[in-house]
C-alpha cells in the first residue's frame, strides 16, 4: 500500500511540474478590457477606462490599437503630453497605423504646432489616401496654415469620401482640434460644402457654428455659387437678415 500510494504521488508530482504553464491573459480576456475601456470612454468614465486600457496593454503590450487608445483617454482629459507618449508608441508599433498619425496631428494641432500637425496628417494619408478623417483634419489644418484654396480641397474630398464623418467621429479618432481665428471660416466653408450637396440641415447646423465662432459676412451667402440649391430656403434667409 505504501508502494502504491507513493508511485501515485510521484506521478502527481510529475503532472504537476510537467503541465504547460498558461500565460498570463488572453486574447478573450485582452478583448473584455478593450471593450469595457471602449465603454467607458464613450461614458466620459476616463479613470476607468484608463484602468481597462492599462489591464489590455499587460496582456498585450505590443498592440498598436491599446496604446492609441490609452492616448486617446489622455486626450480627452486634455493631457497632450501622456497622449503623445502613447500615440507614439502607437506608430512605432506598427509603422502603418493611420489612426495613430492623424491623432499625433491632432496632438499637435491642439499644442498650435500646425506645420508637425500638417506633416502628421500627410503621413496618415500616405498610408491610406481613401482615408476621410486624415483629408478633413489635413484640411481642416490648413485652415490653421492660413491657405484656404488647399483646404476646401481636402475638406470636398474627405466629404466625398463620407458625408457623415463630422458626426461619427470613431472612439479612436482625435477628431478635428481646432483653435483659433480660422474656426469661423473653417465652419462657414463646412456650410458651404454641405450646401453645395443640397443639405440643408447641416448647411443650417454649420452656419450657426460659423456665427458662434464670430463669422459675420453673411452676403457671401448671396454671391457664393455653393449655396445656389438652398439659399431661398426660410433657415438660410435668417442669417442674411
């Protein structure tokens, strides 16, 4: 009996030390903590979802999207310097990652270094010329840069590309940082293009944000050709009073 019993301990034992050793995590678990950090993000919950973004980058510290997400809670605290450190770790990851650059554009274009903004922005479309978010943020930028012409370029094509970008900014985007003097025209050219698509909604929508920004030369609604298909409607005759 004492034989048995320690023939079966010692190959207990051997189970117990020859097992494979599971690692720490997994994609099903690194996934949960996107997912839940995503939420919170969405829930303007930062603290939580710094912690959810932190507990995915131990599972998986090589991931370019966990990192750009963190920086994008550090964003969306105003913490331009965390922000970058994690958007750059981003790109260094995977040196294709658009999101990555068009959010170091916006990092910049917060801190008003407009031309590193620009050359960010430039990167991102390099890499992905079909991008809609890195031609209204390089358009948007010039703006900043005080050439319009090459604005109301990018901003038509990332307009063409989606109409409905300006609404649906991704969890992961940056967005369109903007600051400054050139807001008032940057939104009245946002009017503008949407008019010229017969949108009436967001021509309204975008000519109120121009007002709010301080745009007043309102008879350019009377003599710009964009505005041909909605100008005789009622909410645009208001801002011609």
């Amino acid at each position: 009996m004492k034989m048995k019993i320690a023939v079966i301990s010692t190959f207990l034992l051997f189970l117990v030390c020859c097992a494979p050793v599971t690692k720490k995590g997994s994609e099903e678990e690194f996934a949960t903590h996107i997912n839940a950090g995503i939420r919170f993000l969405q829930q303007e919950n930062y603290s939580m979802a710094k912690r959810e973004f932190t507990d995915a980058l131990s599972i998986n510290p090589d991931s370019a999207r966990a990192n750009n997400l963190l920086g994008m809670t550090y964003f969306k605290e105003q913490n331009y310097d965390s922000a970058e450190t994690y958007f750059q770790k981003a790109v260094k990851l995977d040196p294709n990652y658009v999101t990555g650059y068009i959010n170091l554009g916006g990092i910049y274009a917060m801190k008003e270094l407009y031309p590193k903004a620009r050359e960010y922005y430039e990167k991102a479309l390099a890499i992905s010329p079909q991008s809609a978010s890195a031609c209204y943020s390089l358009g948007a930028i010039w703006f900043q840069l005080g050439n319009q012409e090459k604005g109301i370029y990018y901003l038509a094509k990332g307009m063409e590309l989606d109409p409905e970008f300006l609404e649906k900014h991704a969890d992961s985007l940056a967005g369109l940082p903007m600051r400054g003097s050139a807001l008032p025209e940057l939104n009245f050219t946002y009017a503008k293009l949407f008019a010229l698509r017969g949108d009436i909604e967001r021509t309204v929508e975008y000519l109120k944000k121009a007002r709010q920004f301080g745009f007043r030369d309102w008879k350019r609604i009377e003599k710009e050709k964009e505005f041909d298909l909605v100008r005789d409607d009622p909410r645009i005759r208001e801002f011609l009073k």
